[in-house]
C-alpha cells in the first residue's frame, strides 16, 4: 500500500509535486501504518483499558452489539463530538446523549475525539450502536481515544497511524520549545459500514495543534489513507484543530463586500476576532495561518468537498433549543443590532461563522466568541449533504457537537 498509495496520491492531487509560494504542496514521504484489530461479538469479553487515562493499548477494538437499534430513517445521519479528555464532563455528556435519544435526535453514527474507552463502551452498549475504538496509554506514545459509534453494519475497521519518525518529533519539541502534545501520535481511525447495502468508509480524526506543519503532513497522510479505498463513498470528520473556514489568506473583492460574507481568509479573521485566545485552539488566527495547512486543506477538498457550501441547510441550535442561520445572524451583525463586542454580538459572530469551540470567560468576564471551526466533515460527491448543523446546547465539552445529513445518490426511498 505505502508505495503505490503515495505515487497515486501525487498524480491525482491537483498540486502535484510543485512548490507554491515557496512552500512544498506535496506530500511527505512518510504514510501511516495500520494497528492490529481485534473483534468482539458483545461488550462481555472486552478487555479493562487499564492506563492510567484508561485508553487501551492501540489495539483497535471492533465491537458487534447483540441488539443494535435500528437506524432512524433512510438519511445517514453523522455526528462530530470531542468530548474532552475521556469526557470530564460527565454528567453533562450523559444527560445530552439522554436528550437525543429521548428528542428523536440520536445521529445513527457519531464519531468522538478524545473518548475513553470506558466512555465509549457504555454509549454504545446503552445506546444500541455497534463500536470501534481506538486509543493507547499503556505502551509507547499516547493515541488519544477515538470512537466510532454505527447502528448500521461495521463491516471492517482499523486504526492508521500517521508516520511520526523521532527525529521529526524531536525536531518539533525543539520549535515549540516544550512536549505538549507532541509526545502524542495522531492517526485516523477507519470503519467501513453498510448503509443499507452501500458501503460508506469513515475516518475519524483528531489532528496535532500546536506545529502548523505537523499538522499538514497529518492532512496528507490521510489522504493517502483515503485513496487506499478510491471509488468508496467516504467522510473524513472529527476534530481537524485547524480553523476549516479559514481557507485563503485575503479576498479579492473589496472590503465592503466582505463585510457580508463568512469569515474565509485570515486577514478576515485578524479583523473581526484579533489576538483571541479561545480556552481550546491557539492564539488569533493559529495554524491555519500557515499557507503549508490551507495548501493540504485544499487538496483534500479536492476530493472531499466541505459540506458548509454545498449542504441544502445550515443551521445552529441555541442554548435554548432553538434554531438560527447562518445568515440570519450575519444580517443581526451587518445591520448593527447590537453594539459591537457586545454579549450578543460575540454570540451572534459565532452563529455566523458556525464557530465549534466554546471558550472561557476572559479577565473581564466576557465570554469571547472563538471564530475557529475545528469539528467537521468532509465528504465525497456521491454523498449529498443535506444539513449541517452546531450544536450550542450542551456545555458538556470545550468542543460542540457538529451534525450532518447525507443522502447517498442514487439511493432514493
């Protein structure tokens, strides 16, 4: 696979093996691996994840539930949640996914980021899903846990780890000046599932922070990963910890006209949000500054596109169950309804750019509003996005649920 994955991914990708802006567009040498996969008919035989944030030993687990409820209707309906360290929140988290199930909102498939395996095992096992799971802190670098929750088929799973040689990690440490993150290996942890006789491949991801160009090379090692399956319908989700709106540096079309439009380059960004600093995600514009990650992001769109421009709906669901769109709040901030910097103007600019991190009170006390969209989805043309959806409420992680529709076409019922 690394061989021919690699040299297929460089004729296809729409950069080639030139260099933009002095910056390379293509990909690195290294690919990631798969880790063994063990199956499991019922949650009786699990084995305890037993380190010390309870995560497992990079075996991915693949869990068949003996009594799977049955998917709501004939719309894939999928779920982005990172649900903060192994879900720290607990009563929180478990009074939201309560509420779903009770409200008829339980997506058929969610992926979470940073999930125990404790955690995963008991929404699944009480939810009626079928699980594959992935995490390790017992042995080697940490992969923090990530879950794939289906109450369709899984037909197979594993876990691709993304190459990270020591002397590129070493390297990086020395940039950042210390560890943080960087003593983590990062990957994409993968499930084929039957939607209703049609495979539909996930790749559920959580990507580095803190080194912009770590985080590019994970974009193209999981494109390399994507086009091991080439013809599939596929999503890749989860939490990208890079600004996805974020997509150019400036617009060609004058400031007036931007003043109306989505936040989609960073001099918008540096304009409307300035140095914040959000309780998650990095100082003013962050990584997606670096012309390296917008580069990856726009070759992967190439062959996923970003549901935000093509769904049929947007929306975002307020604290109050409510919901708003996009525009909607866009039109409230254009027309000045409220003083600028205000509560509700912070509120509404988070509305407007479907904003997925919540943050902390600053020294004032103000909430500020974070403009960073982490948590998302890409999909391939045979799926059709319906609806894309925030979450805004449940204050159960620093992350917020993202929610989207498919339907795959051709498959009309």
């Amino acid at each position: 696979m690394p061989g021919q994955a690699l040299s297929r991914l460089l004729d296809r990708l729409p950069f080639g093996r030139n260099v933009i802006d002095g910056v390379p567009a293509a990909p690195p040498q290294h690919l990631p691996h798969p880790e063994p996969t063990h199956v499991f008919q019922g949650f009786e035989s699990l084995p305890a994840a037993e380190g010390p944030r309870r995560l497992g030993t990079g075996t991915t687990l693949l869990v068949h539930h003996p009594q799977p409820r049955l998917p709501r209707d004939h719309v894939l309906r999928v779920m982005t949640y990172n649900i903060l360290l192994g879900g720290e929140r607990r009563a929180l988290l478990e009074s939201y996914f309560a509420s779903l199930e009770e409200l008829g909102r339980m997506p058929d498939v969610i992926a979470l980021q940073e999930a125990s395996q404790p955690t995963a095992v008991e929404l699944a096992r009480d939810y009626g899903f079928h699980l594959v799971y992935q995490g390790r802190d017992v042995a080697g670098p940490v992969i923090n846990g990530k879950a794939i929750l289906s109450r369709y088929p899984i037909l197979e799973a594993t876990h691709y780890t993304y190459a990270f040689p020591e002397d590129v990690r070493a390297a990086a440490i020395a940039r950042q000046g210390f560890v943080g993150e960087l003593d983590e290996d990062r990957g994409a942890l993968f499930a084929l599932l039957d939607v209703l006789g049609v495979p539909v491949a996930l790749y559920n991801v959580h990507h580095t922070l803190g080194d912009s160009g770590i985080n590019a090379g994970q974009l193209w090692q999981l494109q390399a990963t994507l086009h091991a399956r080439d013809g599939v319908p596929s999503i890749a989700l989860g939490d990208f910890n890079a600004n996805i709106n974020v997509k150019h540096h400036y617009s060609l079309l004058p400031s007036p006209i931007r003043k109306h439009e989505p936040t989609e380059t960073v001099k918008d960004y540096e304009s409307r949000y300035g140095d914040v600093h959000p309780s998650v995600g990095d100082w003013g514009v962050g990584n997606i500054g670096d012309v390296r990650v917008r580069r990856a992001l726009h070759a992967l769109e190439h062959e996923l596109p970003d549901p935000l421009r093509r769904a049929r709906e947007l929306r975002v669901r307020l604290p109050d169950g409510s919901l708003i769109h996009p525009d909607q709040a866009r039109e409230k901030l254009v027309a000045g309804s409220y003083p600028k910097h205000s509560e509700q103007w912070l509120r509404l600019q988070d509305v407007a750019d479907m904003s997925t991190l919540n943050s902390l009170p600053d020294g004032t006390g103000v909430v500020p509003a974070t403009g960073k969209r982490f948590d998302t989805f890409f999909a391939s043309r045979q799926l059709e996005p319906l609806l894309l959806e925030v979450d805004h409420s449940t204050d159960a992680s620093d992350h917020l649920p993202s929610v989207a529709d498919f339907q795959l076409r051709g498959l009309r019922h």
